[in-house]
C-alpha cells in the first residue's frame, strides 16, 4: 500500500508539473521590486490589481490640470518596472501634467538571469493584466484609454490588441518595437497586420538591430492591415532607452495622443 500511495503521489506531482505553465512570472521577483518602488516613489500612487487570480503592482498618476483629457496605461520592457527611470517613469510623470492619468503596470518578469526565449513564453501572460488596467480605469468612469509600451512591453501590447481590442483602447504608441523578419506571419508582424486603431511606432536612429533591421517589415505589415492611422516616427541620435532624449520622447507622444485621441477635456473634481 505505501508504494502506492508514493507512486500515486509522484503521478499527482507530474501531472501538475504537466498541467502548469514551464515559464511563469518570477512573482516572488514582482514582490521586491514593488516594496523597493514603493520606498522611494516620488510621483503618483501605489495600487495593487488582479488578474485571473495574480496580484500585480501598479502606479497610478493623476492629471495634474483642471481638466481629463483620457488615461494611459504604460508597459515597461523586458525585467523592467512600472517606475523604470528610462521611457517609462518620464511617460507617466509627465503627461498628467498635459491632462492625462497614466496607470503604469507590472508586467510578468522571469529571473533576472533568464534568456530571450523565456520572455517570449511571457507575452500572453500580460493579457489579462493590460485587461484588469482597462478594467480599472473604467470603474473610475475613464474611457478615453490609450496604449503605450516600450520593448517588450510595446509587443506585449501589440499582440495583446492583435486578440481583440477593448472599444475604450483608442490608440497604441510602440516604442522600441521590435520584430522577427523571418516570421512574417507570427509575433509582432503577424499582430500588426490585424490592427487598424492608430499606432506611433516611434525608434531611435541608434535603436537595438532587431528594431532597426525590421522598420521596413513593421510598416509593410501596416499597410497590409489597410491601418491608414499608423505612423513611423524616428528620433535622430535616439538609442533604445532613449537616454538624454526622454523629453523630446514625451512631446512627440503627447502631441501625437493629441491629434489622434485628444478625449473630451471633462473637468476634474479636486
């Protein structure tokens, strides 16, 4: 009977082993970066959100005017955070200051010493968190909401609006974004061909290679979506994190929010 009980046991185990997921966010890692941003944050408010039973760290920032022009959920890149000093903390610091609310979220994370691969696995996992951000902004009667995402967290998004849009999602900024040339039908490019919204793809003429080599792809895949609001936007002397440039960053996504998803200006209770 014991050896049994010991087989039965270890089949249990492999069959959990089997039914869960082989790459899963490091939340453990989530945990202690969240308490090592919450120490030291400067602008905005700590929250915690729910997805498909996963608690995730986020920063919400209100807007700063008299009046809301709409909300901008942020996604930092791969093993970043919401408060990321490049691209993501100059994103969501500045534009409540031209009337937007910006909600910065945690994305799924491996170890820090994980490969390339591994973050791929990743992607569909930010699914439902982009979903509980949207949620939660439309509680708060917001529903004028635009996409941004740097590196990874632009082909999260990418491929996370590829599945279907919310009607509240009115625009995609892509910044950093990169794509696989050889998968034409799959990934970033494959996701690209299936959205229409308005979409700034916005690089650095000194950006990584694998965004640099696949501009010509990105816009291609565009155009065969028939998508008539997306732009390519290149920042000259602009590396990959944008470093020294963060301001010129922020002005052309806030002009560009302006003219494609200006929102309704409701004024603010204060």
């Amino acid at each position: 009977m014991r050896i049994n009980l010991m087989a039965a046991a270890g089949l249990l185990f492999a069959v959990q082993i089997w039914a869960a997921p082989l790459w899963a966010s490091d939340l453990a890692r989530e945990g202690r970066i969240a308490a090592e941003i919450q120490d030291a944050l400067l602008v905005g408010e700590p929250l915690t959100l729910q997805a498909q039973g996963v608690e995730f760290f986020a920063i919400q920032a209100a807007e700063e005017t008299d009046y809301i022009q709409g909300a901008a959920i942020i996604l930092h890149g791969r093993g970043a955070h919401p408060d990321w000093v490049d691209v993501i903390n100059p994103l969501r610091s500045r534009l409540p200051e031209y009337g937007w609310k910006t909600l910065s979220i945690q994305l799924p994370i491996a170890a820090s010493d994980a490969s390339g691969w591994v973050y791929r696995e990743l992607i569909p996992e930010a699914f439902p968190r982009i979903t509980a951000a949207v949620e939660h902004l439309k509680r708060q009667g917001v529903t004028n909401i635009v996409l941004i995402g740097h590196s990874l967290g632009a082909r999260m998004g990418v491929e996370y609006l590829a599945q279907g849009a919310p009607a509240e999602l009115r625009a995609f900024v892509a910044i950093g974004l990169s794509a696989d040339n050889t998968t034409p039908d799959s990934g970033t490019l494959g996701a690209l061909k299936k959205l229409r919204l308005p979409l700034l793809d916005i690089y650095g003429s000194r950006d990584i290679d694998a965004v640099l080599n696949s501009v010509a792809a990105r816009s291609a895949a565009s155009r065969q979506a028939k998508n008539g609001a997306y732009r390519q936007n290149r920042i000259d002397g602009a590396d990959h994190f944008f470093n020294g440039l963060n301001d010129t960053l922020v002005a052309e996504v806030r002009a560009w929010l302006g003219r494609v998803a200006p929102g309704e200006e409701r004024r603010s209770v204060r």
